[in-house]
C-alpha cells in the first residue's frame, strides 16, 4: 500500500480565526477514513483546502506525490479528488444521467468545433458516456430516473446520486462532506452500507467528514476527532470513543455543564 | 393538431439518423428564403413587410445567441449590441472603406474587400465580398468579448452585466468619436449586400450551432454553471473557460446579426448600436423564455411584430410594450414557451438527454 494523500502542517485563518492549525493527516491507499468533530470544528474547511477552494495559510497538500497548494480546483479534480457537498449541488434542472455525465466531463474525447458542427466524433463521444453513465447509475439503483430532473428526487437519492456523479469522474480519492446530513436512522444506516459497499466495490480510498459520532464507528476502521482546526484524537473507534478530549469535546467538561 | 403535436412532428431524429434528416435540412434551408424572395420580387410582398421580415430574422439571430449567455450559462449580458456594432463596423469598414481625412471631408478609401467581383440574380445584388467581411465581423465580435470575458469571469457574481455595459456604452462613444468611421453620422452608402437569404442562413447557422452545442458535452458544461457553479469547479470542469467559449460563441453570431443589418438599411451609425438596442433583445429572449432556443427566437418574432402594431401610438409605443412584458411576465414566470414546448430544437430543460432518450433513438 502506498501513500495517496499526505497532509502536513496546514493552517488556514479566515481573517483572525484560525480555522485549521497544523494539521496533519496520512491516508493510505484503500482506507476508509472518518474525520469528526462538532460543528465549526473545521472539518469541511479541511476538505475545501484539499480541494482548492481555499489556499491555505500554511503547510502542504501532497496527493500522489503531487503538491494541491495554489491548484485551481478543477485540476485538482481531474488529478483524482472528487467531493461530495455537505448541502446537496447537484445540477437540479438537468436530468439525472447529465448530472453523471457531468461527472466525466473531463473525459470527454472530442473537441468544441466537433460539439458544434455535430460531427461524428461528437455522437460516437456521446454514445460512450451515456453508456458508462448508464451503467453507473444501474449500480447505484437510479437507472429508472435516468431521464428525470436531479431537483425531482427525494432527498436520498439525491445523496446518492451526488456520491454517484463523483464516482463518474473515476477518482483515487473521495471525500464525502457529512453525506448523512438531515437523514432518519434508518435511512443513514442504508447510507452507510451504501459507502462501504463503494469503497469495497470500487476500490477507493475515502474520507468521510460526519458530526455524528456513531454514524462513523461502525464503518470506519480509522478515525480521526478533530476540534477547534486542531486534531484532538487519532485512532481506533474504540480509542476515539474513550478519549477524554473527544468527551470533553462533544459533551464539554463537568464544569460547563454546571455552569 | 396542437402546436404541441406540431412541434412533436417537426422534432427532428437527430444527426444520427442519417438521410431523413439531411433532406430536412436542406429543404428548411432553401425554401423559406426562395419563397420570400419569390413574393418580394413579384410585389405580393411590399418592402414594408420585407423589411419588416429582415428585422425580424436579425432580431432572431441577435436573441437565440444571447441566449446561450443569459439562458444557457445563467450570466447577465447586457452589451449584445455592443457586439453586434462591432460586427456591422468591420464588416462595413471590409467593404465600404473608411474615411481617412477629417471629420466633413467625403473622401473615402476603398475598403479591402471592395474589389471581390459581385454579382446579380434574383434582382439582388451578390458578393463575394459580403459573407468574408461578415464572417471576420462575427470573429472579431467573438474576439473582443473573448478579452472583455478574460476580466469579467475573474471572480464569481454579476461582473458580467457591469461589464458588458460599459463595454457596451465604451463601444458606442469611440464609434462616435473614430473620424474613420464617419463619427456620429456613421458610415453611409454601403452596398445592399444584405437580403433575407443570407438573414435565413444566418438564422439556421445561429439555431443549430447553438443546439448542437448545448446538446453537447460542452453545451452540458455551460448548463452545470449555470446550475451550480461550484459543484463544477469541484467537478472537474473548468468554469472559466466555458463561460469564455459562451460569451464568445454568442458574441459570435450577434457581430454576423450586425453585418446583416448594416448592408441591408445600408448605413450605420453608432446609435443604432446603443445600449436601448441591447434591452430590446434582453426583453426578446426574457418575454420569449429565457432558456429555451424556440422560446427565445418566438420572442424576436413577436417583439417586432409588436413594435411595429404599435407604431400607431407613436411614443407611447415605449409605454405599452414594455407594460405587455411585465404582464407576460407575471402570468408565465418562464416566458411565453414556460421554457416546455419540446420544440424543433432544443428543449431547455433536458438537453442532450431529450436528444439520447430512448423515445428518440
């Protein structure tokens, strides 16, 4: 197993907050990783530095050996970083099989002059992604809403269909942004067997950012706890869930409960 | 039949679908213009109602490219005819020549394309000349609003609508004050180059290359920011560029739309080419229904139908029309077509995935 994605000494402010100080993080080819904390913990700031949507302050990004700092975030998708959204982006006026379609744009073969005069470049291009994207979302059960718009899903399949669209674009690495948001027990249970069920299918390695403490136990095997832009925990489930920080973080010590 | 079914009809098969649809093609580019031509020069047709017709296609041309800016990459531009200027003033400069002296003096310099042979038939005049200069007018339409875009789409928001203003309004003052393009008279005496087959070959160019590309992978780039920027960016594609690739594209077809004009009232001047000029075609693509490739060019079709109906009221012409907006507005939120009507070309929503849908193959 080799190294996919090596996070050293970053540290980002937003003017004077500091929203990420020195953090560190080592993801192996194949993990599944869970990254948790409570809200405004920087979890997704985490992921929007690793993505380029922020540069950081300080520190380094490295995935396969490549450095992300200062990328634009387009590039950095197309080297292999593919993200889902905490609240849901999809393109909602556009059919369910554009969105994934969308997904392996940069894919596309053929050129701009082709996609205009519609020379046969263009339709034969056409017909290959329609046919990956089919398949895709056969394995993902949308494949009867193929033809419906993204905005006329239910909430769950809109979750899915994000995860969907990423897994389009052919990623090393998928960071999913607390895909359990706003979802019943039962449907997140569902969910999560639905990412362990990609990350086994699909062989990819993955990092999942969730506040939801038991959301991630089950699944991840490796979980990393932050609080306040600072890593207060690494480890098993069982050793995150003993860990006093992580306690004190999620409950607050005996004292502000009293207070 | 419904118009709905009508439109089911005509919707073509699509390019894949070899032969049926080539002869459609050819008949819905050579019969039209032959019949208006055919009516015009036996006098059914009166050079009212011709010119009238002219405007109308121009108006046509001008709103389905606007569209793929306003419509289909969901950015505000408020400067089309800015382009369109541009695209008349390189075209006339091509072949009319400019006036190098001072501002009274009528002399005039051949321009560089004047000694193209011409021709007539259909008691029209041809040339050569009119296609080349037009095309160099719509590249350097394209041209310009590629380097004003460069700017414009630095960051995210609503650059584009100040931008496109000024440069709109930039445009017109430096016409008025370039003594080589006759200033604010214009340019006068070009050639009746213009006539409504080259306005239909225009139209059916602006349509299909507008539908065939938003019914391409990169048209379905340029829809996915206008749906969420963001999740493109992070997807993979590069935002910037297609919001370039549109601006030009559209820019395109509206500096051709501006040549066509030129040589067919056969001067230009800059006020034709104002920032009023622009709202006209905001208000075609948004009464028609933004969006949408039909909805739009039916806007251009009943806005000038429009104006001229109203031309009775003189000035209050300025009042009534714009009234008629706002209350198409307030009844259909997405234009007269709502944005549905699944017609000959491209249905706003859906896309290509109309065009892939097994019903279609």
């Amino acid at each position: 197993m080799s190294t996919i994605l090596t996070i050293s000494k970053l540290t980002h402010d937003f003017g004077g907050l500091r929203a990420v100080s020195d953090f560190d993080l080592h993801i192996e080819e194949g993990q599944l990783i869970g990254l948790i904390g409570p809200n405004g913990a920087g979890k997704t700031t985490v992921f929007n530095l690793i993505t380029g949507v922020y540069r950081p302050s300080s520190g380094d990004i490295r995935f396969d050996g490549t450095s992300l700092v200062g990328l634009p975030s387009h590039t950095i998708a197309q080297m292999g970083v593919a993200r889902t959204f905490q609240t849901i982006r999809l393109y909602g006026d556009l059919p369910v099989i554009d969105n994934v379609n969308l997904g392996q744009h940069f894919q596309v073969q053929y050129g701009l002059t082709s996609a205009m005069l519609h020379l046969s470049s263009c339709s034969r291009g056409e017909g290959e992604l329609y046919r990956k994207a089919m398949e895709l979302l056969e394995l993902f059960g949308l494949a009867q809403q193929a033809y419906e718009d993204a905005k006329s899903l239910p909430y769950g399949q809109q979750r899915r269909l994000e995860i969907c669209r990423a897994l389009a674009s052919n990623p090393k690495l998928l960071l999913l942004d607390e895909p359990a948001a706003g979802m019943n027990p039962g449907e997140v249970q569902e969910l999560m067997d639905h990412i362990v069920w990609v990350h086994d299918h699909f062989k990819l390695t993955i990092l999942l950012i969730e506040h939801q403490m038991r959301v991630v136990m089950g699944i991840c095997p490796h979980i990393i706890a932050m609080d306040f832009g600072q890593v207060i925990a690494r480890g098993t489930p069982e050793e995150i869930q003993k860990s006093p920080r992580v306690i004190e973080a999620y409950l607050g010590t005996e004292e502000t409960e009293a207070a | 039949m419904s118009l709905r079914d009508l439109a089911k009809r005509i919707k073509l098969p699509d390019s894949y679908d070899g032969r049926s649809l080539r002869n459609i093609w050819v008949t819905l580019t050579l019969v039209p213009p032959l019949v208006v031509m055919a009516l015009y020069l036996s006098g059914i047709l009166n050079s009212y109602y011709y010119d009238v017709l002219m405007r109308m296609g121009i108006s046509i041309i001008l709103a389905v490219s606007l569209n793929i800016v306003n419509g289909h990459l969901g950015q505000f531009s408020i400067g089309h005819a800015g382009f369109m200027g541009v695209g008349a003033y390189v075209a006339g400069v091509l072949i009319a020549g400019g006036n190098p002296g001072y501002a009274g003096v009528t002399l005039r310099e051949p321009g560089l394309l004047s000694s193209l042979p011409t021709f007539n038939a259909l008691g029209q005049q041809f040339s050569l000349a009119f296609p080349i200069a037009m095309l160099i007018g719509g590249v350097a339409a394209a041209m310009l609003a590629f380097i004003i875009g460069i700017p414009a789409f630095r960051t995210r928001g609503d650059y584009l609508a100040v931008v496109t203003l000024a440069f709109n309004m930039i445009i017109v003052n430096i016409l008025v004050n370039m003594q080589y393009v006759g200033g604010s008279r214009g340019l006068t005496g070009l050639p009746g180059y213009s006539n409504f087959m080259w306005v239909w070959l225009a139209i059916i160019a602006t349509v299909l290359v507008s539908r065939n590309l938003i019914t391409s992978a990169h048209g379905r780039a340029i829809l996915s920011v206008r749906e969420s920027e963001v999740a493109a960016e992070l997807g993979g594609i590069n935002v910037r560029t297609y919001k370039l690739i549109a601006l030009s594209v559209g820019a395109f077809f509206a500096g051709i739309g501006g040549a066509l004009l030129g040589f067919h009232v056969m001067f230009i001047n800059p006020s034709m080419f104002n920032v009023f000029r622009s709202i006209d075609y905001l208000i075609m693509i948004y009464l028609g229904g933004v969006g949408s490739i039909t909805g739009t060019a039916l806007g251009a079709v009943i806005w000038t139908l429009l104006q001229e109906a109203l031309r009775f009221m003189g000035v209050w012409r300025q009042v009534v029309g714009p009234i008629l907006l706002i209350i198409t507005m307030l009844v259909w939120k997405r234009g007269l077509t709502k944005g549905e009507l699944p017609f000959i070309i491209a249905k706003r929503k859906g896309g290509l995935a109309v065009v892939h849908h097994p019903d279609n193959q």
